[in-house]
C-alpha cells in the first residue's frame, strides 16, 4: 500500500504520517531533499514519475509520503489499485493555535487575520477585482488545492485535543483495511445499490435494489411508477405527493418498489435458489412476501425502515438470510 497525505496547514498531516511509520511500520518515501534531520535517511526520488516507477514495483512495501501536492502530480497514482489519497483538515482557530505556537518557536508572528486570509487564497484563491466586467465571473476555476482534497479516498477531521486522542481515532478508521483499495462484494454490491437508488423519483423516499447470483448481476431496479404511468415527481402517485384522501393505504400506492423492479426485471426462472439482493434500505413487507416467492437465498440492506421486524419475520419464516451491512466510513 502506498498512501499519500495532504491537508490544510497545521492539520495534522506530520502526525498522521508518524502515525503510520511508528505504529503500522510504513516507510516514509519522497521527492524532496528533506529538511529535517530526522528524515535525512528517507528515499528520495527527482520526479512524481519516478516515484510512481518504484511504488508500482514495491506495491507490497506500505510506503507513505506528504510530498505530493498538485493535482498532476497526484492524478497518475489515482489509477493504481495499491493507492490510498488521504486529507487531513480541521477547525481554522485550532489550526491557527498550532500554526501560530510553531511560529513562535521560529522567532516570526503570525496573525489570526494572516491565517485567514492565507486559508482563503488557499481554498478559493486570491480575490478578483471588481472593476472586472460581469461575464467574467460566469466561471471562476477552482483552486488546485481544492481539487486535489476532493480526489481524497479518506477525509480525517483533526479537531482532536491530543496526538493520543487523534492516534486513537486512526485506530478505529483503519486505514489499512484493503476494503479502501479494492472494496469486498457486499461493499461493492451495495454501493451500486445506492447508485441505483439516485434514479427514483419518488417523492416519499429514494430505493435502489440489486439481484446478484453467483456474485453475477442479475438486475438493478429503483422504486416509481410503473412503466408509461406519469413519474411520482410529477403527480403521478397522489399517495406519494401527499394529495390521497386521509386513511388510504399503502396498498393504494402507484409506485412499484426497487425490490419489485428487480425481482419482475430479472424473473423467477433466472433468479434460482442462490441469489442475493442487496437494498439501500430495508424491504418493507411486501417486497419481503415477493423476495420469499421467487426464491431468494438472502437478503443485504444498509439502512433500517419502519418494517423491519415484519420483514425479519416474514424472511426468517421463509428460509431467507437477512443480513444488515454498515458501509466503511
């Protein structure tokens, strides 16, 4: 694993690199002539390329750097399957306190108005002048740090009170877990779930369902209305845009459900007695009396619905694996 580390000023990217050479055995690799005496013994190397050369060779080595910045310096490493993109930021006053202690040390003087102002050249870069006509600002270009700190795979909020208590909270996010390389398939399943799920329209709650067997995908489906029924955004569920007749039922709900849609997409003579439906959400009842009919072995789901424990009974009653899974943070 190769991770590289970046970050607003005094964020906490020295310690996090610490982190990893002093507890987890990384090896710290750059491409500049270190100045600190302490990493007088690191490799260095003359180019980003080179770099990318000896990693992609050493990939089993876990290697770690602070010394790539730019985004063309990072955007050739986001296609290697061993590269980890982690930042690291935090409160700007918190920062200040430590950016500020550090100048001390260095006999300069740093103000909170200085930090500012250098934190929003940074993020936003320097203010355009206002005598500029109108059609200038139709696009104003984001800065490169801001383009690099959103390919990061791993966001760290540092607004921990200690090294201790920052070290503590690594822990728990494991950024060593190869599920952040190459995600496992009930992350990878679950997540094109959660992709589906953008493609409802209905107005109560988005649902995105996939049938799997053989860890083969079998199909996708999101919760609507049915096919050449007006959208659910556009009124065409009255139940759904809260224009029903007070006490109707669900069962007088146009929408078919993602489950519904994957089950009717797939078909039942394809579906066979190991396939596994992954759902963003929970099913509710009756998507669980129409899992249980079509021989589905198990079902995945991310979020709880109001449900639950009917569809539990229902699956469990049915001889289906229910099965919740928390997504890696």
């Amino acid at each position: 694993m190769f991770i590289a580390i970046i970050g607003t000023p005094s964020a906490g990217k020295r310690t996090l690199l610490d982190y990893l050479v002093s507890k987890h055995g990384f090896t710290q690799i750059g491409l500049e002539a270190p100045s600190d005496p302490m990493d007088a013994a690191r490799p260095t190397f003359a180019s980003p390329a080179i770099l990318l050369d000896y990693v992609t060779h050493n990939w089993l080595i876990n290697t770690v750097t602070t010394d790539l910045r730019t985004y063309d310096e990072i955007e050739p490493f986001l296609k290697r399957p061993f590269f980890l993109l982690v930042s690291v930021d935090g409160p700007l006053r918190t920062r200040f306190e430590r950016e500020r202690e550090r100048s001390k040390n260095s006999g300069s003087t740093l103000t909170l108005d200085d930090f500012i102002a250098e934190h929003d050249t940074l993020l936003n870069g320097p203010p355009l002048p206002t005598s500029l006509p109108p059609s200038t600002f139709a696009h104003h270009p984001q800065t490169d740090f801001s383009r690099v700190m959103k390919l990061a795979n791993v966001s760290v909020c540092n607004n921990l009170p200690s090294v201790p208590a920052l070290w503590a909270y690594l822990d728990q996010l494991n950024l060593m877990d190869e599920e952040r390389l190459r995600p496992g398939w009930d992350t990878y399943f679950m997540t094109l779930a959660s992709l589906a799920s953008h493609r409802s329209n209905c107005m109560k709650r988005r649902v995105g369902a996939l049938l799997v067997r053989s860890k083969r995908i079998l199909s996708t489906g999101y919760n609507g209305t049915p096919r050449g029924i007006r959208n659910c955004n556009q009124g065409g569920c009255r139940r759904c845009n809260g224009t029903a007749r007070g006490g109707e039922s669900l069962d007088e709900c146009l929408c078919l459900h993602a489950e519904e849609n994957a089950l009717l997409e797939a078909g039942r003579e394809r579906i066979g007695d190991d396939s596994v439906i992954y759902c963003n959400t929970c099913p509710c009842l009756r998507c669980s009396v129409k899992i249980v009919q079509t021989g589905v072995r198990e079902v995945v789901y991310n979020q709880s619905y109001s449900m639950d424990a009917a569809s539990a009974m229902v699956l469990k009653e049915g001889g289906v694996i229910l099965r919740q899974l928390h997504m890696p943070p």
